[in-house]
C-alpha cells in the first residue's frame, strides 16, 4: 500500500509539475507482481522493450489487493499518464466505470473485453496454443495419462484447459487427462505451495507430463514435476529456464507484445479489439537450449503442421469462451 501511494503521489506531483503534456504511458499490474515468471512478467517485458527501443519512460503499479484497482486507474488519469495498460481479466468492470470519466485518456486491458469509446481490448486464442501444447505432452508421456493445474477457476483457465485436453486427445484418443484448479478466488495465482500439492497428486494417479496455467502458483508446479523427475509445462512467459531438462515447453502467450504494441500507439492507440492467436503470432510454444533435447524433430514437426492447420481454419480448436462445453475434458 504504501509503495502505491508512494507512486501515484510523485505521479500526481509530476503531472501538476510539467502538465499533463508529459504523457507518460502507464502499466498496472494485476495480484502476483511483475516478477511472477509467468503473465504479468511477460507484460513488464513488453514495456521494457519499448523502453530500451524508444528512451521513453512509463510508470508502473503493482496491485496489493483487489480495492486498489479503481484508485489506481483514476490516480493515473489524473495525473496524465496516456494510455494506461493494465493486465487481467479483473479490471473490466472497474475499467467500464472509470473510462467515460476519462475520454481524454485512452485505456488499453489485457484478458478482458470492454467496449467503451477509449478502451483497447486485447484478448487471446490461448486454446489454439494449448491445443500445441498438449500435442506436445501426449506425444512425451510414456503412461498415457498427462495432468492440468490452473489457477483461479474461471472460464479463462477453463479455456486453456480444454484446449490442451483436445491437444491431447489429437495424438492419443485414448489418453487420460487429470485437471485441477487451485482455487476461486485472486489467492489461486500465487499459491505455488498448493500448486506443487497439486501436481505431486496428479504424479502419484500416473501422469508423467503436467501442464501450469497459473500464474505465480505454477513456479510450483514446476518445481514439484521436476522433483518428481517428471515434465513439466509453463505458460505464458517462456518458463523453460526454471528447471532445464524438465519443462518440455511453454505455452507462449504474448503479452509483451500486446503491452509494447499499446505503448508503441502511445495517445494514438486504436479502440476496439484486438485477438492474438496463432494467425498473428499472438501464441504459440517455446524452444530453446532448455528443452532441445526433450523435443524431436519428429515432435516438432506434428505440432508446426498442426499450428499452420489451426492458423488456417482447417483445425478448429474449441474455444470455451464462446462455448462452455469441453468436449475433450470433465471438470
């Protein structure tokens, strides 16, 4: 609490300062920090990189709890920043309140839709690149039976799910897929004791490759697959660094590109939505000196025929947004 204060209020003296002329572009992160290897790390990534490319500076928040969302919007409003990007599904409704006071400030958030004259919204086919990933850990397991820990149980984490369990099902009709979410409530993000918990029981039922669509809570799922001398898979930020030779690949979600895109527009960022997926380079997997030698060429070249397929219209992936039903998985 008080570092926000403490951040919103030089904001706010910066501003009254120089005038809102400076237009500083603005990151929120969402619970779990900007150092959670995961979602708001890949975010943090992307306003690094526009800085480092342009010499331009931006302002940044870490959420401490779920009251701070509204005051921290409007705080950097008010003091100028110009667009303000936040991270997480869970700013929608307080972002459909606060940007008609703001027409001035455009607004860019991640995860959720929200329409609104002066709001980007970015959303992504996190199925379609599930859907590679759990290629990719049915044609690793050797016992024919994989696992899926999530976070908070909503229907995003949902969608993940489902898409990874029709992944899986492509290459073994016949595979057994244990999913498990770590809570309902923001807590499940950054619960990687509970997450290791998880895993370990989904090991113990047989499954030998485990995937992690839970934010901070998934460092320890990470760790407790690697303990268990089994794979693991990472998600949204390439996590295959954490335990080399034991992630077989990350789901890449690109949140760095969708931050440094919104900066890059700066006070010209576009309304609107924008879906990143296969077809844009919104999603995809992760190869690198971690997992070389976990992936065949054989392996790899499945599942790039695969996304060529997805990314054309000829495989289609459900998607659980759209349609609550998981054909492929039983919650």
């Amino acid at each position: 609490m008080t570092y926000m204060k403490t951040i919103l209020g030089a904001a706010a003296a910066t501003a009254l300062a120089t005038g809102a002329a400076l237009a500083e572009p603005a990151l929120i992160f969402d619970l779990g920090g900007k150092f959670d290897k995961s979602f708001n790390e890949a975010a943090y990534n992307g306003a690094e990189r526009w800085k480092a490319e342009t010499g331009g500076n931006y302002r940044e928040l870490e959420m401490q709890s779920e009251a701070q969302r509204e005051q921290a919007l409007r705080r950097l409003a008010e003091s100028g920043s110009n667009p303000i990007v936040m991270t997480g599904f869970a700013f929608g409704d307080v972002l459909s309140q606060v940007a008609p006071d703001y027409p001035d400030t455009k607004f860019a958030i991640i995860d959720m839709v929200v329409d609104q004259p002066n709001v980007k919204s970015v959303v992504f086919n996190e199925h379609e690149g599930s859907y590679l990933v759990g290629m990719m850990a049915a044609m690793a397991s050797q016992s024919g039976t994989v696992g899926f820990v999530g976070g908070m149980d909503i229907p995003l984490i949902r969608k993940f799910a489902c898409g990874y369990a029709q992944g899986v099902k492509a290459v073994n009709p016949d595979a057994t897929i244990i999913a498990n979410m770590t809570g309902t409530t923001p807590a499940a993000w950054n619960d990687p004791v509970k997450g290791g918990e998880l895993a370990k029981a989904q090991i113990s039922q047989g499954a030998d490759v485990v995937y992690a669509a839970a934010g901070g809570t998934g460092i320890g799922v990470l760790q407790a697959v690697a303990d268990e001398g089994k794979l693991s898979i990472g998600v949204d930020s390439n996590q295959n660094y954490l335990q080399p030779g034991s992630v077989l690949t990350s789901m890449l979600k690109r949140v760095d590109n969708a931050v440094y895109e919104a900066f890059t527009e700066g006070t010209d960022l576009q309304p609107g939505i924008n879906v990143m997926g296969l077809a844009n380079g919104g999603v995809g997997y992760a190869m690198d000196e971690h997992n070389a030698e976990l992936v065949s060429a054989e392996m790899q070249a499945a599942v790039d025929e695969a996304a060529a397929k997805i990314a054309s219209g000829e495989i289609a992936v459900h998607d659980y947004m759209s349609d609550d039903s998981c054909p492929a998985l039983s919650f």
